[in-house]
C-alpha cells in the first residue's frame, strides 16, 4: 500500500519495480492499493502512460488493486476522471475498486488477506500512510 504524492512516469516505473521484487519474494499475489490525498497533484500525460502500461504488466501478479480518494475537492473528481479513462484504455485487464474511506479499504484487506483492520489502521499510521484524521474519514 503506498500513498501517491508526486505523480510521475518514473515513480510509476519505480512502482512496478517494487511490486515485482514483492510478489518474486513472496511467490504470492499482490494486494495493491493507493491513498490519493486531496493534496496530489493531477498526473501528467507521460505518466498517464506509464500507468497504463506499467499497470498492463502487473495484472498477472495482481490479486486485487484498491484506490482510496481522500477528500471532494474538485482536483479528486479529476482524478477520479483520469482513473475512469485508464481503466477504459486497459478494458477488463485493469480491475480496481475505489474505496469510499480508508475504514472500507482496510475491511476489504481484513476480508482477503485476513489482516486484522486494527492492526492495519496501526500500520498505516505507523508508517505515515495515513494520519488518524484521515482514517476514519
């Protein structure tokens, strides 16, 4: 689970990276998902690109992907806009779920991975993921 700050062709190749080392060592599938906060910026047409290609390489790895929009700012319906445009250019190859909260996704993750949603709102914290206020939003 990450969450987006910066957008960018070469964090999304980054990404990719680090989800292939993930499921190379754990031989498993992976449960991705992204906090978008109200603060992130829109993602460029080159990293449009490159989350849809790099997201067209992982779907054989990838058990689920999970999107959590924070906040109702006008910059989160164009996100939510560019998520709609991407899962089109990638059709059925490209599943996710965006959460309405943070609570929704950890129960998701509860549900298929089993993890405790206590004990994932103390990670993501831990972590700086999410803050408290964030969480329950």
């Amino acid at each position: 689970m990450i969450r987006w700050l910066l957008p960018s062709a070469a964090g999304s190749v980054e990404l990719s990276k680090l989800i292939r080392s993930a499921h190379t060592a754990s031989e498993q599938s992976i449960f991705f998902a992204v906090v978008i906060g109200p603060d992130c910026p829109m993602p460029g047409m080159d990293c449009r690109r490159a989350l849809v290609r790099d997201h067209d390489e992982l779907t054989d790895i990838l058990m689920a992907s999970h999107v959590v929009l924070l906040g109702q700012t006008l910059r989160q319906a164009m996100i939510r806009s560019v998520l709609a445009g991407l899962g089109l250019l990638l059709g059925k190859r490209m599943s996710y779920e965006t959460d309405p909260s943070p609570s929704v996704l950890a129960k998701a993750i509860s549900t298929q991975l089993g993890i405790p949603a206590g004990s994932l709102r103390k990670k993501l914290l831990a972590a700086g993921i999410l803050d408290a206020a964030e969480f329950d939003v």
